[in-house]
C-alpha cells in the first residue's frame, strides 16, 4: 500500500527510528507506506525520511481520525475500561482438596 497524500492541516509525527517529535505543516507531501494498529508511516521526500503519525491525526492525511482504540479491541469486546482492571492473578493453588 502507497498512497500519496498532501497533508490538509498540520499534525504531529514521531521521526523514525529517532523517535523525536516533529511538527509536519499543512500542505507536506508524503507517501503513506504503511498503515496498521491505529497508526500511519510517511515517507516524506521533502524531510527526507520516515515519520509515524498517530491514528488520531488521521483526518490530516484524508483519513477518518481514530478514537483511540483499535477496531480489533473494540471487535473482541476489550475496549471496556474494567476488562483488565478486574482480571485477578490466581494467587491459590488446590492440590488434594488443600489450598495451598
């Protein structure tokens, strides 16, 4: 998947491999070079490099913004604020009818 897109507003983006935060304005040609889990990868030819960019920025590459969570959590029911929360290790261990 390429796709080339001019960016519709100014949005944030993560330098890859760096890992340093930048500023990427409106108007930017980029490549999208790969889109998954919620996020988008740029090549951008006039920065010279690639940049991830969030899915909630989404709607600056003509894409619908993301809400923060995957589609596939949401799919499996894990999108719930308690699902991990109320997921307990099992601390007794029953041999022989002891609990140890």
């Amino acid at each position: 998947m390429e796709e080339q897109v001019r960016l519709s507003r100014d949005c944030d983006a993560v330098q890859i491999p760096a890992g340093h935060t930048v500023s990427l304005p409106k108007g930017t040609v980029a490549v999208i070079t790969q889109s998954l889990g919620g996020t988008y990868t740029l090549q951008v030819p006039s920065l010279g490099g690639l940049y991830r960019v969030a899915g909630k920025d989404g709607d600056a590459l003509g894409r619908t913004a993301a809400s923060g969570q995957t589609p596939r959590l949401r799919a499996i029911g894990l999108d719930h604020p308690d699902f991990f929360a109320c997921r307990q290790p099992l601390l007794a261990l029953t041999l022989g009818g002891h609990e140890f």
